[in-house]
C-alpha cells in the first residue's frame, strides 16, 4: 500500500457517489490527511468517496485511525426508507477496499456523537462536510420534491413504515452545530478542513467567516477551490 499513489486510489474511488467531491478536493483531503496523521474524524460521509480518501490516506502514513460519523438515514431511532440504502453502500466500500481496520463509523448525530466523544481524547483533522446550513433547530420536514427525489417511502419506527409527512424528527442541525460541538475537540497545531465553501452554501460560508476568519484561534492555510483548511493555534 505504501506504493499506491492517489490517481491509483481515485480510479477507483471515483465511481462512488459524491456529487460535490471532485478529483481535485480530493487529492487536497488525500494530501492534508496523509501530512497530518493520527484521529480524524469526518462528520458527513454519505457514501463514503471521502471516507476512502481519508481512510487510504491513514493506510499510506502507517498512522492513525478515522472515525466518520453520519446518520446515514438515521433520524434520532427513525431510519429513512428509501430506494437506495446509503448505509449498506458505505459498508460496502469500505470492505471492498479492506479498510475496516483503520476505518469505525458512528451512526449518528453530530451533535449526540460530539457528547459522547471521550473528553480525553483530541483530533488531529477534523473534516465537516455534513448539514450545510447554517443552524436549524426543530422539525425535519422533507419537501415533496425531495420525496419523489430521492424515493423516500417512509420512516422505519418500532418496527412500521410511517409515510414521510406523517413523521417530523425534531433536532438541532447545521454546520454551526458541527464547529461548535467538534472544532473544541482539535488539539493545538491541529487541522481543520470546512468543505463547500461557495455561495450555494452560504451556511458554510458563514460558520468559516465568524469562526475562523474572524477569530485569532486559528492560522488560514487555504480558503479557495470550495475548501477552508486551518490550523489551530
């Protein structure tokens, strides 16, 4: 593995689903991971192209482990039912690239996982690239549009499909609830990595401006190409 370059991981990786990681972020999250080994944590994964990235980074250094947390469809114990399972399909790749030893998802939320961390134990990379709102607070409610999207059947409670406009979880959600749950956790001289950073994600943008260019906590080592990386101080 230590031979494998990152164009011979992203011909494979490039097949799974990830509409807004292209070929150049990812080699910036392959080369950031690789330079900065030991806990990562991901908090968004989907079907698991940065889980790969990140995952086969930590393979290449020899060093470190990553922990992804998603829910995965999971809604507070209601699994969203739909066509496709992205849950199986992150399992799937990651066994199919044999990295279960350095790769342990959490099927949750951000802000549950983030009180449920050990308090003892700091990250080394932090990559967020879940909620991308800014904060949202209360009910889950799906467009219709997204219904028929996505093929969303239902929620999966106690054992019975319940339709999707008869069941509205009710959490705390957004990119402003990822930083300040997890980016305290970041050991000094640690990094952080805020994806989608543009104007169709103007909750993104705002977590990065508030927190991080306005703060002195934090030394900017890049803010353009949709991705922030940050060290902190």
């Amino acid at each position: 593995m230590a031979n494998t370059t990152f164009n011979d991981i992203w011909k494979r990786a490039q097949h799974i689903s990830s509409p807004y990681m292209p070929k150049e972020h990812a080699e910036i999250l392959y080369r950031t991971a690789f330079q900065n080994p030991g806990t990562i944590v991901e908090i968004g994964s989907w079907h698991g192209r940065s889980s790969i990235i990140l995952g086969n980074a930590i393979k290449s250094s020899g060093v470190g482990h990553l922990y992804c947390f998603d829910h995965w469809n999971l809604i507070e114990g209601a699994e969203c039912i739909m066509d496709q399972d992205i849950w199986k399909s992150w399992n799937d790749h990651i066994a199919d690239w044999q990295l279960q030893k350095v790769v342990t998802p959490f099927r949750a939320y951000s802000q549950k996982s983030a009180k449920q961390w050990p308090s003892d134990k700091t990250i080394d990379l932090l990559f967020i690239d879940g909620w991308h709102e800014y904060f949202e607070s209360g009910p889950l409610v799906i467009p219709p549009e997204d219904i028929q999207k996505y093929g969303i059947k239902g929620w999966l409670k106690n054992g019975e499909i319940i339709p999707p406009e008869d069941h509205q979880p009710i959490f705390d959600r957004g990119a402003k609830v990822d930083f300040d749950m997890w980016a305290p956790k970041i050991r000094r001289g640690g990094v952080l990595i805020l994806h989608d950073l543009h104007s169709d994600f103007p909750g993104v943008l705002k977590v990065w401006q508030e927190e991080i260019e306005s703060s002195k906590e934090w030394t900017i080592k890049q803010s353009d190409n949709q991705i922030g990386i940050a060290e902190k101080l």
